[in-house]
C-alpha cells in the first residue's frame, strides 16, 4: 500500500499486523506513506533517501520488537533524528516511560481513533519542519560567521605587527552596517580611554584600550541585515540571535599573541555585561566583569544615545546624562559612572571632534583633546 505523494511528509509505518497497516494507510492517506511488516525492514528502511520524516511503529512484533528498533534507530547517526510514535495496545505506563526514554516522542494506543491519530501525526511532522527549518537557519549562520570569522582571522595575522591604525580601520568593518561613517567606534574608544585615565589605570592600559575598543562589535559582522538593520524593535528570536555578537566577536578575536587583539577579545566578549548581572552573554555582575569591559560598557552606551540609529534619533544630552546617571549601581559600576562624569568636558570635545560627518577624522588615530 503507497498512498499519493504529498508535500506533507513521509511517513513510515511499522507493524507486523497488515490489517493494522491498512487503517493507518487510510487515516493517513494525505500523506506519503511507506510500511513494513518487520523491525529489521524498518531499519533499512529508515535508511533510504529520502528518509521518512516520522515513523510510526508497532511495539509487540515478532522477533525485533518496537523497543528494540527504536533504540538501533536512536543509535544511528544517519536516523536518530526522525521522531517514533509508538503504536500500542498495552496500557501500562511502565511501557509508555520506556519507549519516551529510549528516544519516541509521543504514543498512539489502539483500537485507533481516528482523530488522534491525525492530531499526533500531524502536530509532530509540524515539529520537525520546524526543527529542520532552525537546523538549517543555525547552519547557514554557522557557515557564514565561520567564513567570516576564518577571513578576518587571515587578515588580523597579516596585521598582527602592524600599526594600532590598521587595527582600528579593521574594526569598522562591522560599524559601517549600522554607521556608514565608522565615527562611533572612535568616539567610543576615545571615551573609554578617557575614562581609563580618569580611573588610575596604568598608561599601557589606557593606550591598548583607546586601540582595542574598537573591537567591541566586530561579532556584527555575524549578524544578519535584516536584524542589524531592522528600523522597529527586535523579536525575541531576533534579539536571541543579535545577543550572539559578543561571543562571535570574541571568537574572531581569540588565540592572538598581540596585547591589543587579547585586550579586544575581553572587550567583545564583556561590554554587554551589566554591574547588577542582568547583563549577557554571561550574566556576570560586580567586579567579574573585567575593567575594560564595564569601561566600554558605559563608552559604548552613551555614544549610542547620543547617536542616530535605524530604530531611533539621537538623543538630547540632558537625556543620554541623565540615562546614564540612572544606570549607576545597576547597568553601569558605579565608579565609572563616576569617572565618566568627571572626565565630562573631555567627552564633549571627543564628540565635537569626530562628528560623523568630519570624515577627515576618520583616517586618523589621534590623542584625545585635553
């Protein structure tokens, strides 16, 4: 028995009973249907391309019950991710526990009935769409950050005795998505050095810092368009997927034997941790965010309030101040808060200076105004 194929799924059934075959051939005439009479058939089976995407499967056969079968499936690489139903005439829990936790996702018990067994079928072969559909969205992002990842890589080794410059100019690839002049990652940069200073760090910090914060966002460059670029506020899936920048950005920056790219991996992997821990991607909190991140954390933030972005305009700076006064103790250390503050003359003047439209600025790695 063959029913008319669909694009609704294939579905294969196993049960060593031809009369129980011929009921679920008919219930489930809409779909792509395949049967066999035995485990070892249902083995081979499941093999063959195209592959079902759902097995539904006897358990009291002869020889090679449904126990047996669904755990030699579950053992295969090339099957154990098409989903059993197990089909029953027991009514003990002890075998329906049993079959869950050898890998079945669901049970339809007999003398059948109808509607379940079209709600079932149905319910599952719409979860496995979908997971393929993740499997393949999650893929093509894999592929393209590791490409990604891998040129970046080659060209952070060519430059990796270079010019602080060169690094700085690297780190606007993934800016000018979302700022076409690459102003923010200097103006930024040049705060949190400022900030530095103003803390007491020693000067080779402060000077690898003004170099690697730069290198805070370069994980967008993993970040699809259609998210980095989206005017109105991000879906929970989309915000999932925008959140994963910091660690792709730390990624590409990891394993290098130069002080400033170890410094920008820090930065990449941290500047979205918050002081009170509600922060991500690692929820750390206090003084386990690392200094430079909770530096360019507040660096970060205040040049994107008072910036214009495809989701808003530019905030006032009364606002974007008092923004970031509100987010002492909480999203900000509180000390930085402080520091920023009293270094708030010289952030002015780093934002005078680089304005977006100064594209002159934008090819210089200069002191900040004093």
């Amino acid at each position: 028995m063959e029913s008319t194929p669909v694009e609704s799924g294939r579905l294969l059934i196993v049960d060593d009973t031809p009369e129980n075959i011929e009921i679920l051939g008919e219930l489930l005439e809409e779909y792509k249907v395949f049967f066999t009479l035995d485990g070892e058939k249902a083995l081979e089976k499941a093999r063959i391309d195209p592959q079902p995407d759902l097995i539904l499967l006897d358990v009291m056969m002869p020889g090679m019950d449904g126990f047996e079968v669904c755990q030699l499936l579950k053992a295969d690489e090339s099957t154990k991710h098409i989903p059993i139903i197990f089909v029953t005439a027991l009514g003990d829990s002890t075998d329906e526990t049993r079959g869950l936790e050898l890998g079945a996702v669901d049970y339809v018990t007999k003398p059948f009935s109808p509607a379940v067994v079209k709600s079932r079928v149905r319910m599952h072969l719409e979860l496995q769409r979908a997971r393929r559909a993740l499997a393949n969205q999650n893929q093509l992002l894999e592929v393209t950050v590791s490409e990604r990842t891998r040129q970046l890589r080659g060209a952070f080794d060519r430059i990796r005795h270079s010019s602080h410059e060169t690094i700085v100019r690297l780190s606007r690839a993934a800016e000018f998505k979302d700022d076409d002049t690459g102003a923010h990652v200097l103006r930024m940069s040049h705060y949190a050095e400022a900030i530095a200073r103003q803390l007491g760090l020693p000067a080779k910090e402060c000077e690898d810092l003004l170099h690697a914060a730069p290198m805070h966002d370069v994980g967008k460059i993993g970040i699809p368009d259609r998210i980095l670029l989206k005017p109105g506020k991000l879906d929970s899936e989309e915000w999932q997927i925008m959140r994963r920048h910091c660690k792709m950005g730390a990624d590409i920056l990891a394993g290098s034997d130069s002080d400033v790219i170890a410094l920008g991996e820090v930065v990449a992997l941290t500047h979205h941790e918050k002081w009170d821990g509600s922060g991500y991607p690692r929820q750390l909190s206090g003084e386990d965010i690392p200094i430079v991140g909770r530096i360019t954390a507040i660096a970060d933030v205040f040049d994107a309030l008072t910036s214009k972005r495809p989701y808003k305009e530019p905030f006032s700076l009364e606002k974007s101040f008092r923004i970031i006064r509100e987010g002492r103790g909480n999203h900000f250390d509180p000390a930085v808060v402080d520091a920023f503050f009293a270094v708030e003359k010289t952030i002015l003047a780093i934002k005078d200076r680089y304005q977006d439209n100064t594209v002159s600025h934008l090819f210089q790695v200069a002191d900040p105004p004093n």
